[in-house]
C-alpha cells in the first residue's frame, strides 16, 4: 500500500457559495482558503481539518454494473467518454495532513484514491474495444505539470492497447495559480503549465493527429473514419490569468463553421464536444457552467443538422435537448467522484446514437490487484458513503455558524435537530443527482421531516433553491439515452 488511507470530510459553507464557480454542484478550482500557501522563504501549517459532523443514518450502495461487453459495434463508432478526472500526480503530495485537509475540504472528489481509480478505469475500458477515448477536460487536479506528464504517461498505454485517446484542456488544466504539491501540513505552489506547454504533453493525444487545427485556440477536428468525425471545442479561458467561465472565441467561430460546412459537403457526422455546458443544464447555477452566448453556438451548430453534443464541467450526470425539438446534449459526470462512472456512446453511421454510463467496478479491480484496501474492496459502500457524508457536511457548515439570519423579512434560528434533520436530506438528494439518479429518492426524501423544514425555512436561500432544482428535475435517469 502507498500509505495509509482515510475518508474525505467537511465542505467549507465558503466553497460551496463561491461566486468563483458554478455554485454548489460545479467543476471549480479548488478552495484554498483553509491551506495558506508557503513561498519558498516560508512554509505555514494548514489548518486542522473540521471533525466530521452526524452522519445519514443509510446508506445505499450504487449498483453494481454487468460484466463488460467485449464484442466490436457494427456501422458506427463506439466512443468512451470521460471527463473531470482531476487527477495528480503522486509525487506532489505525502498524503500528510495538509493534502488531508484540501480532500476534506474539497467539492466530494475522492482525490485520496485518484491513482486507482483512474488505474482501474483505463483497464476497464479495454474490454469494451472502443475507438476512441474522449477526455473532455480537466484533466488534472489544478494544473500542475507534473500531474499532467504523469497522465500523459497513462494514456500513452491505452493507447498501445489500440484504443485512440483524444483530450481538451478544462477550466482547472492551464495557467492555474491553484497548482499545488503537499509535504506534511504545507501546501507549496506546483509548477503549471502554458497553453504551448499542454498541447506539447498531450500532442500524441489529438493534437499532432488532428485533421485540423483553430489558429486561435487549442480547439482542433480528428477524424474517426469514413464517416465520422470529432470537433473539440476549446472552452476554456487562461490567457489572461485563468477563468472558470467558459467562453469560444469570436475568431474561432469562422474556423467551427469552416468545419461543419466541409462536414456536410462530404456526408461526414460531426460530434462537437466542449468541456463547459452548451445548455443551461442547471436552472440554478448558471454562472460559469454554461459557455457565454451559448445561444450564437447553439444557432451554428443546428442551422447544419447538428444532433448532439458532449461536455463535462458540472460533475454530475444530466443530459437535455434544445428547445425540446432542438440538438441533444449529454454531461457525463466527474469521472474522481462517486460513483465514479464513465459515458458509452455508441454513434452510428445513419446519425442515431445510443449513450449509457458505466461505474468503474473498483471492487473487482482491487480484488484483481490482491489489494487489502477495505474501502477499495468495499467501494460500492464506501463511494456513496463518503459523498453523503460530504454533502451532509456541505448543508451542515451553511447553517451551523449563524444564530440568527435574516431571510427577506423572516428571521430563522434553527435547532441542532433541524440542521441535522435538514442536512439528512439534502445529502441524500444531492448524491443521487451527482448520479443521475435524482427520481430514486425523490419521492421518499420530500415525505421526510428534513424536507418540510427546508420548505418552512427557505433556508440557506441558495442551497433551498437547488434542492428544489432536484425535486423538479429528478423525474428520469439521466444514465441513458437513446434517438433513432
């Protein structure tokens, strides 16, 4: 065993309402308001990490997934997609009390086991034969260059098990000032990379292959033969400093519209991807999720017949279509946070498609690894387990340091049974959406007392209004899709 393991903790209430991101349930740096940063003339403790607060009373395993088909598809491609890896380089962190604290702190990643997961994930995928692997963005922790060479390296042995790798940078992979390594109780600024920088690592990854390539952004076309090919959207922001937002480029937009016109001049299919949302997959938290003036890229795209598109960012599995009549889009969720899953779609020639998601199977991996882990033996426990903690920890922190707090005109002192009733809930609803799967609990959570408290209260405002989000929008599972 590397080291010795242990469970991720509380959510900072200051995290979760950061304007710096897409609010509670988005890809955003990570928070370092609990790890002061040490220069190379200072070196400063991080804070301890806050105890872990009541915990949800059941928890309920994610399913476990059927073996892995390994037969070849017929008249299309069959494309994995995963996205939000997140991931980081061993050799920047101790697992000491300081990388404790920042997965502590963090937004439900299971950062502590990155190395495993994404281990056990690249073998998996083996056995599906697909033609290419899409990673659409983010595909480090903050950046650092280290843990982006060290990705690289893995992605290089899918590779040599014949399976194409495709990659686009995401809002956390470029010019980060949140690139960190952690000795003991210090975090240290990592070196990170520039945008020259990322497309010389992963230049074997699409970049050196690609049919063609914007002038103005890291966004390029690779073609997957006869035909079929991918548009990746460069969405990211990281010129001029580094932006969780997501925007394309005026300039680009010629260079789009140059390749879908030669697309359909030659009967090609067109799968545009983008790491940020096309559509405003949340009705609450749009601010840094969805790509400004979306709308223009919405227009482009379906003016040419253009069915579906793919993206990351939110971390949670969701998918819905324009104007009910318009193009599909499909989020696949953050492959580093439970329950750890991965998209399958399969794309045909005559433009249908069919997409579902697989959850790594970590326990049979780590039974083949003869590892002694009890959490990676118990992973379909140990997954969901840990994420209800988190977001019971999430609701708990926005409440538990206010007396009393004015709500329009209402003034709201809650009991410790109330937060704790009310953070129940909102752990249980909250993983469940993160796994499509928000209509499995919908029923049941709104008939508890935790949930009547929320409606009595309104209270915290932000978090309130999202959980209705779910409630509303947890009426399917959004694990699969299929259009003719």
């Amino acid at each position: 065993m590397r080291h010795e393991r242990w469970i991720a903790g509380a959510i900072a209430a200051g995290i979760c309402l950061s304007a710096a991101g897409c609010g509670i349930i988005t890809d955003k740096q990570e928070s370092t308001a609990a790890l002061p940063t040490a220069s190379k003339e200072e070196e400063t403790p991080a804070e301890t990490a806050k105890p872990t607060e009541p915990q949800p009373e059941e928890i309920v395993p994610f399913p476990q997934e059927p073996e892995v088909p390994a037969e070849e598809l017929e008249g299309g491609k069959r494309i994995v997609i995963m996205t939000d890896i997140h991931y980081m380089a061993s050799s920047l962190t101790d697992m000491g009390e300081g990388f404790q604290n920042m997965v502590e702190h963090g937004d439900g990643k299971l950062t502590n086991y990155i190395w495993e997961i994404t281990d056990a994930a690249f073998e998996e995928i083996k056995l599906l034969t697909p033609d290419v692997l899409v990673i659409t963005g983010d595909l480090t922790l903050q950046g650092e260059k280290e843990s982006h060479e060290a990705l690289a390296q893995k992605l290089d042995e899918v590779e040599k098990s014949g399976i194409e790798v495709v990659v686009m940078p995401g809002n956390h992979d470029i010019n980060n000032p949140s690139a960190s390594s952690y000795s003991g109780p210090i975090r240290r600024p990592a070196e990170r990379v520039t945008p020259e920088e990322f497309e010389e690592i992963y230049q074997e990854f699409g970049y050196r292959e690609a049919w063609s390539r914007d002038p103005y952004s890291l966004s390029y076309t690779y073609d997957l033969g006869p035909s079929m090919r991918l548009m990746m959207l460069d969405s990211c922001q990281y010129e001029s400093g580094n932006k969780v937002g997501g925007m394309i480029k005026t300039e680009t937009y010629e260079w789009i519209e140059s390749q879908l016109q030669e697309s359909l001049e030659n009967g090609i299919y067109l799968l545009p991807a983008a790491h940020h949302n096309l559509l405003e997959e949340s009705k609450v938290y749009t601010q840094d999720c969805t790509i400004e003036h979306s709308e223009e890229l919405v227009q482009l795209l379906e003016s040419y017949n253009i069915g579906l598109f793919v993206s990351g960012h939110l971390h949670l599995q969701h998918f819905m279509q324009h104007m009910d009549i318009g193009i599909w889009e499909i989020v696949t969720s953050s492959l580093s946070t439970p329950p750890c899953q991965y998209g399958v779609l399969e794309y045909m020639d005559d433009g249908s498609f069919s997409y579902y998601t697989r959850q790594v199977n970590m326990e049979k991996w780590a039974r083949e690894q003869r590892l002694e882990d009890e959490n990676l033996l118990n992973f379909n426990t140990y997954g969901p387990q840990t994420l209800k903690r988190i977001f019971y920890n999430q609701a708990y922190d926005a409440m538990k340091d206010s007396r009393e707090e004015e709500t329009g005109s209402l003034f709201v002192q809650l009991t410790e049974e109330e937060k704790q009733e009310m953070s129940r809930v909102y752990a249980e609803l909250n993983a469940a959406y993160f796994a499509g799967k928000a209509y499995e609990v919908v029923e049941e959570a709104v008939g508890q007392p935790g949930y009547e408290m929320w409606r009595r209260y309104c209270y915290p405002a932000i978090l309130y209004q999202y959980l209705e989000c779910i409630v509303e929008d947890g009426v399917m599972d959004y694990n699969y899709l299929s259009q003719d």
